[in-house]
C-alpha cells in the first residue's frame, strides 16, 4: 500500500473520490445446488411413488390395514403417492429415512432423531422428530422403517463439487456483465477536493443517473455546467454467452445425476434411445432401491413365521413390462410351456386369477420332440 499511498497524496481530489462504493461482493449461487438435487431426487421419488405395494400369500392378495397405508393413506395429512415421494427424497438427501408407526396408526417420517446403536441387542431411536413434534418414548429397530442409501451423505459428499461449479458459475456471470455493461466516465469542475457531504451528494447523483440508464429504454440526462458525463465502449464484448451459462448448469444435473445412477439423457427428456436408457434407469437405480424398501418391508411387517407360509410384500408397478409392448413374447412363454398364464400375469404385474385354463402348461405342436413324428394326413407304406 506505500505505492498507492503516495499516488493518493499527490492527488487529493483523487483520494477523496477513492472511497466511492464502486466493489462488490460475489454471491454465492446456492441454488444451483437445490436445481440439481431437486431435478434428480424428484426424478426417483416421482417414480417410487407409482408403486403397488401388495401383501399376499400364497399368491393371493391380502386387503388388511397395512395394504390401506401404504397404498391409499399413510396417514392423516398425506396420499400415498406425496408419502412415498417425501420418503425417497429424505433417504437420498440425508442418506437415511426413519418412518415410525404414530398411536393413531400414522406412518410418519421423522425429520430428525438420534440412534443409539448396540452390537447385540436392537437398535434404539431416541428423540424423533416430526413437524416440530418430538416423541418422548423410544423407538426399537423392529418396530420402525428404517433404510440407509449409501455410505456417506448426499450432500456431504458433494459439497466440494457444489463449491467449486458455484464460483465458475459466478465468474463467468461476472465476466458476461462486465463485458456487457454500461460504462462512463464523470467530470466534474471542482478548484478544491470534495468534503464529505458534497461527495455523498455526488454519488448519489451518480446513482441516480445509472438507474435511469439501467432501468429506461430511453434515459434524459441533464446537462448541468460544471458536470460533464461521457458514455465509453466497454472492451471486449465476447464474454460468456446464456448458452454456456446453461451447460454448466446442465454438466452439474449430470453430474448429480451419475452418482444417483440416472441415464442423463432421461432427466433432460432426451428421446434418443430412450428405450436403453429406461432399461438401464430400472436395473441399476429403480431396481437395487425397490429391493431395499421390499426387503424392510418383509423384515417389519411379515413375521418370520408368516413369511415361511408364504406371506409376503411384493413392491409392483415400476420394473414391470407393458402387456401391450411384450405380447409377442409373452405368446411364446405361453406356447413353448415355460411358465402358465397366471405365471405370465403375475410377470406383467398383475394379479393371478382363478380360472383353472391359466393354471394348466400348454404346448404346441411346434414345440414337440424331434424324436416325435406326427402322421397326421399321411400312409403308412
């Protein structure tokens, strides 16, 4: 500073006109992190919550209360479908979702709460939370729903990431407004430096005459003797176009959208081999997150006696394939004998019925032995 320091002095007028606000602060974009966890988890919630969830036995589908709350209403303020979509998004955000079981028979989802954890006996929930509400009892393992996505928090795990795509995004913003704005330079006819007050009058006046150049298509300035205002070009005008401004934000939902196991072509709502993708989107990300909230489910709401006779939970709905799209196919499963119609029905996520035809293997002449000769229409010589 001993060099400015000495320039300043030289120029009095200069160095009181120094301490104009001219800096600014850079800001952080926090919300490009909310666009791209939002686009990617809503993405899984919103296919989650199309999901059947049916309790069966024998293949026979079971109507009780737990069909109801986990189909039609799980509890007093939320459908199905907002539930389960509220459930996945809480699971991939905080890694972990806890639901409990209210006195009233609510499936709540809990906001926050403390696990304690032990080697040999249950796990212990204390201190749950929910809208505000905390629990004054505990909570056992066996008695909650409880699910862990992955090692380490969402969030956590990407806040390097996060950082460093916001100040990019932030510079080139910077750099588009500054080769694109408006420049100026002010004269002013002044025998003797500005005290305080004239200088606060000054950038008032200065602020005044940008907003009306900034906010007016048309902008009157006044000519006033002593104040002479001249518009400059501003360098170089290249800078950073709202094309790239849009990749970056695009390459971060990628981004986001790779550790979730999402094809990226499927959150832009690219058509291009949207058959592969949707493929690849149920096996990897849909499929392995299914099986998670299945296998929970059997653990906490079948016995272990009762899931022995055959009672189980079946999560339908997402993985299954169109009767319509597969009919070729399913003709073929049918007529080589490999599975019966029910087989085939329960496939296709539908619910076996009871017609004895369905139940019975059927094979056609096609599918006969080599080693069989059929003489229909034919002599023996």
């Amino acid at each position: 500073m001993g060099f400015l320091d000495s320039v300043l002095r030289k120029n009095r007028e200069l160095e009181s006109l120094f301490d104009l606000d001219i800096f600014y602060e850079t800001n952080q974009r926090a919300y490009l992190k909310k666009l791209a966890l939002e686009t990617c988890i809503n993405f899984i919630g919103r296919t989650i919550s199309q999901s059947d969830f049916r309790i069966s036995k024998s293949g026979k589908r079971l109507y009780n209360d737990w069909n109801y709350l986990l189909n039609v209403r799980p509890n007093t303020d939320q459908s199905a479908a907002e539930f389960w979509q509220g459930f996945i998004y809480r699971l991939i955000l905080d890694n972990e979702v806890l639901v409990i079981l209210s006195d009233n028979n609510d499936l709540l989802i809990a906001d926050d709460f403390f696990r304690e954890e032990y080697a040999v006996y249950p796990d212990v929930f204390k201190d749950v939370t929910v809208k505000g509400y905390t629990f004054k009892r505990t909570f056992q393992m066996d008695e909650v729903i409880h699910i862990t996505y992955n090692n380490e928090k969402l969030t956590k795990f990407m806040d390097g990431m996060f950082g460093d795509y916001a100040d990019l995004f932030t510079r080139m913003i910077e750099t588009n407004k500054h080769s694109n704005q408006i420049r100026g330079t002010v004269s002013i006819d002044a025998t003797q430096s500005l005290d305080e007050k004239n200088q606060n009058r000054l950038q008032e006046f200065i602020d005044r005459l940008f907003n009306a150049i900034r906010k007016s298509a048309v902008a009157i300035i006044p000519k006033l003797k002593g104040f002479e205002y001249n518009e400059v070009a501003a360098g170089d005008k290249s800078g950073r176009s709202v094309d790239e401004l849009a990749k970056l934000k695009r390459d971060l939902i990628d981004d986001v959208a790779n550790i979730l196991g999402i094809p990226t072509s499927l959150v832009h709502g690219d058509m291009a081999e949207y058959e592969t993708a949707m493929k690849a989107y149920i096996k990897f990300c849909i499929g392995p997150l299914v099986k998670k909230i299945r296998d929970e489910l059997n653990a906490k709401l079948i016995s272990r006696q009762d899931y022995m006779n055959g009672m189980k939970v079946d999560v339908l709905g997402v993985s299954e394939m169109n009767p319509l799209e597969v009919a070729t196919a399913v003709d073929k499963l049918r007529a080589s004998g490999v599975y019966n119609g029910n087989e085939i029905r329960m496939k296709l996520g539908d619910e076996p019925v009871d017609n004895s035809a369905l139940d019975e293997y059927v094979l056609t002449k096609n599918y006969q032995r080599a080693a069989e000769q059929s003489v229909e229409g034919g002599e023996e010589g």
